[in-house]
C-alpha cells in the first residue's frame, strides 16, 4: 500500500521498495507456524509483490555483513578437476584443487574488485522459492558501498528490467550516502520500530509483579535503574 501511494504521489521520482534482510526471509517468524499458516502468509507476501510490480516500483533487499558463499562456490566448481565433484571422495584434506577459495564470503571477494558504487554482475540462486512464491525467483548482486560490500536481492521481474535495475544500484548507493554507511530509510525504519518508553514501562511493572507473586526476589543494576530514571 505504501509502494502504490509513494507512486501516485510522485509519479515522475523514481523509487524503489527497500527491506531489510533477505528477499524470501522476510517473515522468519513462519517457521514456527503450520504449513498452512505458512502458505496464507507466503500467498499474501506474494500479492503483494504483485502489486508493487504493477506500481512499476521494484523491490530490493539489503543485506549487511552478508556470510552467503554462493559466488566463490561456483568458483571452487569452475576449479575442480573431477566430472563429478565430491571432496569428501577425491581430496584429502589441504590438497584440494579449490584451496584457498574456502570458507570465504562472497563480499571478501568482491571487496577486492569492485569500486566504489560499482556492482558485481547479476546471479541467480539454486536454491528455489516457497512454492506461493514460485514467480519471485531470487537474484542478487553485490554492491560496493563504501562502507562495505553488501549484498542486494531482487525478483526476477526486478533482473530482467535493465531501467529497474540500475534504479536500485543508484537509490541503494545514494541512501548508503545519505546515512554515512546503512541505507538510511532502513534506519529510520528500525527506529520507528523501538519500543517506546511507556510499553517498556509498563512490560517492566507486569514482569516485576509476576515474579513478586512466584515470591522471587526483583533487583535492578545502578546501571538499569539510571535508564529507567534518567538524570533529573
């Protein structure tokens, strides 16, 4: 909805969807519920995908400190000699024909390659999307920052639309810019986020008199008493 109204109030200012963490991870929270639950968020996630690719505005999302290895993977396979790879199988241990390549993030890699506001080129992962998210299939690139390296996914739809594209490398780069290292929309967004002081209050005084009437004891740091308090 916020997507949709963004575009008909500025129609000619390009603008791009940005989230933080993974594109498929954006609701870790299900893999605690039944398939169905899953299934009814997941359809729903996907509408509205949908939706913002019909608002012709595309969706990214930023992932800092990025661990994934999927690049230097494909590399150690370009390197390997045998028809059919098996380390365990061909290898002893320090000989193998990809050492040096592993365990290496991906971004320790392209930090050595990229210029700054520079992009790696596009890749697409083997692993596939949740089935009501069979039409989101994930791509990523890296992107240098400054900062860091960070690593960027987008939907297909996103991929194969070079305008679109090159919108989300430059408004990435310039939010990066604009909060001195982490895109600053995402920030403000975790900050909007912060449990105010009023709801910690008062989750304080219910934790406090549940633990009074299990007759245990409730003490507070000098350190937890001055935040509470304040100064004056």
């Amino acid at each position: 909805e916020l997507a949709e109204e963004t575009q008909q109030n500025w129609p000619d200012l390009p603008a791009v969807a940005l989230m933080d963490g993974s594109l498929h991870g954006i609701l870790p929270e299900l893999s605690n519920q039944p398939p169905e639950a899953q299934t009814r968020a997941l359809r729903r996630l996907n509408q509205a995908f949908e939706r913002m690719q019909a608002a012709q505005i595309p969706v990214c999302a930023y992932i800092s400190l990025s661990r994934r290895s999927e690049v230097v993977q494909l590399l150690r396979l370009a390197r390997c000699p045998f028809e059919f790879p098996d380390c365990n199988l061909h290898c002893a241990e320090g000989q193998e024909a990809c050492e040096g390549l592993t365990p290496l993030p991906d971004r320790e890699l392209w930090s050595g390659l990229l210029a700054q506001g520079e992009r790696s080129p596009l890749f697409s992962t083997h692993n596939p999307p949740p089935e009501p998210l069979a039409n989101q299939a994930l791509c990523f690139f890296y992107l240098n920052c400054g900062s860091e390296i960070a690593r960027l996914e987008i939907p297909r739809w996103v991929a194969d639309h070079p305008d679109w594209l090159k919108q989300v490398q430059a408004l990435v780069y310039a939010q990066v810019e604009k909060g001195r290292g982490y895109p600053i929309a995402l920030a403000e967004a975790h900050n909007q986020a912060v449990i105010k002081g009023a709801d910690r209050s008062q989750f304080y005084a219910l934790l406090s008199r549940k633990l009074v009437e299990a007759q245990m004891g409730v003490t507070l740091s000098r350190k937890e008493l001055k935040k509470r308090r304040g100064l004056v």
